[in-house]
C-alpha cells in the first residue's frame, strides 16, 4: 500500500503541472459541451480528438485531454436531460424522470446542481477505485464471461418494474415492445438479417440516438406546439431566483444515496460492455426503492437526479479499470482511450503499471483533479439554466427540433435516421398521451442486444446445454439479485396494503 501511496503522490506532483492542467481544463469544457448536444456524445469527442493526442509529445497531456473529455460528456450529458428533456448522452436517459420535470416546476438551477454534485461524487469515487483498486477488482472482474453478462441484462430488465409507472400491463407492454425493437437487424449468432425488409439501413439495427431523441425529446416539442395558441406557459411556474451552490444541508442528507449509487456505478463499469447507462437505470431503481416516498419519483425528486448522475460517472472509473490492467474496454469511450495508447506504442494490460507506472499513476492522479475540474467548470453552465428556461416556447420549439435532426443525421449520416426519429417521435406521442410509460421502452433498446449477444456466445460455449451456467456462483448471485429486485415494489406496495387495512381495523 505504502509503494501506491508513494506512486500516487509523484503522479499529483506530475498532474499539477501547468500544460497537463490546461488540457484537462480544455478537455472537460469540451466534453460538457459535446455532452450537453444530442448525438455528440463523449466517444465522438475522443474519437474527434485522437489525431491531436496522437501529435502531443507528452502523452500524459494527450490522455488527461481525453479523460477530461470523457468525464465532461458525462456530466453535460445531464444539463439537456434537465432543462430539455432530451439526454444529451444515454447515460442521463433516467436523469430526466426527475430533472425534467424539476426544470419544468421552476427549480432547474436546482436540478442542474444536484446533478453537478452528484456527477463530481461519483466521478471522485471511480477516480479513486480506480487509484487504490484497479488490481485486486480486475482480479475479480476477470470472471465475468457470457453467462454473467447475461445475468446482468436480466438485472437490467428487472428494474423495469421501477419504471413502468402506475400501470403495469402498460409498462411490460412497452419494455417487450424495445425488445423487439432491438432484434432488427443482423443476428449476432450467425449475421443473418432480421425484421430488415431488404433495406441496407436495417442491418445495423435501429440507431439509438435516433429512437432516444425520437422518443424523449420530439414529444416535447409537440407540446410545446400544441399550447403555442393556449397562453399557457410550457415551463410553471417562473424560474424564482437563481441559485449558484447547493446548501451543505441539501446534501449532507443524501450522502448514503450517493455512496450506494458511486458502488453501484463502479461495480456495473467494471463488467465488461456494462457501462454508464446501465449503471444509472440500476441506481434509479436502488433509490426509488429505498425511499420513504417512492411514488415522488419521476415527479421532480432530487434523488433521482443524484442517484443516476452519481452512478454513471462513478461507472467511468469503474470501465477504465479492466482498459487499463486488462486491456479490455468497459464500454465504447474506452476503447477509444485504449486506442490511444496503443497509437503510442503503449499495450495496456498486466505488463502496463510494471513498464509505464510513471505514466499510469499520472494518469490515475490527473483523473482525480478532473473530476473535482468538473464540479468548479459545471458552476459556469447552471446559470445558463435560467435562459433557456425563459426562452419562449415558440422559439425554444424549432432550436430543440434543429437540434434533434443535426443529431440524428450526425450518428448515422443518413437521413433514414432522421426518418426513424420522425417516426418514432409520433408514435411516442401517441403512447405518451395513452399513458404508456417511455422508459420500459428505452430499457428494452438498451439491453435486448446486451442479453441476446450473451445468450448465443453462452449457448456457444456450453454446447448448447445452458443448464451449465446455473453451476456458475456469480451468475446466480446476480440471477437472484434480479428476482429480489423485480419483486421488491410488489412486496412492497403489499405490504403498505396491509398495514393500511390493519390501521382502518
């Protein structure tokens, strides 16, 4: 411990230097920046940025420039979820249950800061995992194969049943619904076309910054279209006074929530093609279901602003954590940093903190600083709150739909995504005003690729017998944490029933 220790300190006393301070203050304004846009996400600013780190002759510079990026994205990604409505990154999807309708109640500078606080706690958290801890975890995550991350999909999907919203049928109607959806295209089992109709554009399989931007943001602009002749304001009440830091007190009461959404976040970065997205569903559903009034949730509740804002960035860590003792990427953005380093003749893997400790613990330090260079940056982008909530509908309406089609149309450089997105913009409308909830939905799209991929690469390796997997010990923990959590609002709500009929007796 003592030989970290002393690798940590000389990696701060290399951060703090001034050019590797410049480039991670430049990297997160960025990424913000790149977050904050629909379609712009953190793996476009790396991969945008790569020929530049490429020319930098300190590498530590190039790679702090990125993380700064990366953590960046994370968080501006949750200041279009708030004010708009529209994530700016999959990750902030369960950010605006909460954020949005916050903004839409006058408290979006409040909003903005929780999820600035919140993004800068989880990102210290995976920055100091991944400081200490990086060996002994990727020990342990080492063991996750197909089998796991199949059970981990599952996990996933159980939490539908936080998100499904008051009607249940409605709610499991809509998580089948994105499952299906995600099966067009290519099957990963043999690459044979599915549900693609002879069309090129379907191989790939829907694009989903086509559906999120179709599905969340699209709607609000029909609103706000629809009440352009009511003279009713689409954002009540006023915004109120500004605010600039959130009280001690605010957030002192939520320090359990965000210390179990940081472990959430780490633990799910850590699996293998987990990621951030699947960290924040998994931390929304935690705190939904550890609160005192649940039913407060996707209504303007902070929790649940902190819970997924804290879990996705503390997953940012928890992904680089096999990129750099393993070589293996925890999601897209990593592969990007680990193609960095590859570019300068660097392999990451177990040879790495033994040939290029120096460069290692610099990086480990400078990810720390970054993260604490979000929380001050980020106070620059709350005021900005109070002026796009005070734009008129009639205005705000054609910027959110410009922006939504340069998204679209950038992921894919097609217009059949712009087609997609129009599509499923009206039939979310239409669902929305049915009270189907979006969200079962968006959890389909997400994991239905996960699960599947990892149920053929398990039938693949156990020969077609899957009995074998029950035989694995991590697959069961997970497969039973699973079942606890898809019956927990159940019991609960039972449980409320009862108590309600014994108090009435």
């Amino acid at each position: 411990m003592n030989g970290i220790l002393g690798s940590v300190v000389s990696g701060l006393g290399t951060a703090f230097q001034v050019p590797h301070i410049i480039a991670m203050i430049v990297g997160v304004a960025m990424g913000t920046v790149f977050g904050a846009l629909p379609g712009l996400n953190a793996t476009t600013g790396m991969a945008l940025l790569l020929p530049i780190v490429y020319g930098i002759v300190d590498i530590n510079t190039g790679l702090l420039m990125l993380a700064g990026i990366y953590a960046g994205a994370l968080y501006g990604g949750s200041i279009s979820a708030i004010l708009l409505g529209i994530p700016g990154t999959a990750a902030a999807m369960p950010t605006t249950f909460d954020g949005f309708p916050m903004a839409k109640k006058g408290k979006a500078n409040s909003a903005l800061l929780f999820g600035l606080y919140g993004s800068s706690f989880g990102g210290v958290a995976g920055a100091l995992v991944l400081m200490f801890l990086t060996p002994p975890i990727a020990s342990i995550a080492i063991k996750f194969g197909a089998p796991e991350m199949l059970a981990l999909g599952l996990w996933g999907m159980a939490m539908v049943s936080s998100v499904v919203g008051t009607n249940v049928v409605k709610g499991a109607f809509m998580a089948l619904l994105g499952l299906i959806a995600s099966t067009v295209g290519a099957s990963p089992a043999n690459g044979a076309p599915r549900f693609t109709f002879g069309d090129y554009n379907l191989i790939g399989g829907f694009s989903l910054v086509a559906l999120l931007l179709g599905t969340l943001a699209l709607p609000h602009v029909f609103d706000m279209i629809t009440g352009f002749d009511s003279g009713e304001a689409y954002y009540s009440p006023p915004l109120g006074a500004r605010k600039f830091f959130l009280r001690p007190k605010e957030i002192l009461v939520h320090t359990v929530l965000m210390i179990r959404s940081s472990i959430i976040g780490v633990i799910v970065g850590i699996a293998p093609a987990a990621g951030p997205t699947i960290a924040a569903f998994m931390s929304y559903n935690a705190a939904k279901q550890a609160s005192k009034k649940p039913e407060t949730f996707g209504q303007g509740n902070p929790e649940g602003v902190l819970a997924s804002e804290t879990a996705n960035n503390a997953a940012v860590g928890g992904s680089l954590v096999l990129t750099m003792s393993l070589g293996i990427p925890g999601s897209a953005a990593a592969a990007v940093f680990m193609s960095a380093l590859i570019m300068r003749g660097i392999q990451p893997g177990p040879m790495l903190f033994k040939n290029n400790s120096s460069m290692v613990y610099t990086f480990f330090a400078g990810y720390l600083i970054i993260n604490v260079l979000v929380f001050l940056l980020g106070h620059l982008f709350v005021p900005l709150g109070s002026y796009i909530i005070k734009m008129p509908e009639k205005l705000l309406a054609p910027i959110i739909l410009v922006i939504c089609v340069v998204g679209a149309y950038s992921e894919s450089q097609t217009m059949f995504a712009v087609f997609v997105m129009l599509i499923a913009s009206f039939l979310a409308y239409v669902l929305t005003k049915m009270q189907f909830p979006v969200g079962p939905l968006l959890l389909g799209l997400i994991l239905g690729p996960i699960m599947e991929a990892n149920f053929w690469t398990s039938y693949a390796i156990t020969y077609g017998n899957l009995w074998v997997i029950f035989k694995r010990p991590m697959f069961l923990i997970i497969v039973a944490m699973a079942i606890v959590t898809f019956c927990i609002p159940a019991i609960k709500t039972a449980f409320k029933k009862r108590k309600a009929q014994n108090a009435k007796s």
